[in-house]
C-alpha cells in the first residue's frame, strides 16, 4: 500500500494587494495613506467605476473624480 502524505493543518490566507493591506493597516490604526498609496487606491477604483460601465465612452477624469471622493470617503468615515 502507498505511503500517504500527510494533511498540512494551516490554513493559507489569500495574498491581499498592497492598496488592500494599506486600506486596512490605515483604517485598524487610524493612520491615513501615504500619497502613493492613496492615488494607488484612487487608480484601482477608477478602473473598477470604468469596468462596471463596461469602458464605455471616454470618461477618465470622470472615473478617477468618482473614485477620489469614494476613496476619501472611506477613510474619512474611519477617522
């Protein structure tokens, strides 16, 4: 009979972005993000708002205006 391997018993966590882990080491320690961070997390949501609208037109300042504000939002709901 075939040796078995034996069953890890840890659990692996799912990688977290580094906009995820800024969101929440800034929001868990009442921190804000850096400017890097932050225009990081503004492009990462511009382009979500653009994909939800399939791409459709050409509304990139729109988009980015959106996401500040809903980015700003979120931290300005923490503190």
């Amino acid at each position: 009979m075939a040796q078995q391997t034996p069953v890890s018993k840890t659990t692996t966590k799912p990688r977290q972005s580094a906009t995820d882990k800024a969101i929440v080491t800034g929001y868990q320690k009442g921190a804000s993000a850096s400017s890097a961070d932050r225009q990081q997390m503004i492009a990462e949501e511009a382009y979500l708002i653009a994909e939800r609208r399939g791409f459709d037109g050409d509304f990139a300042m729109d988009d980015w205006l959106q996401a500040e504000a809903t980015i700003d939002t979120r931290f300005a709901e923490r503190h």
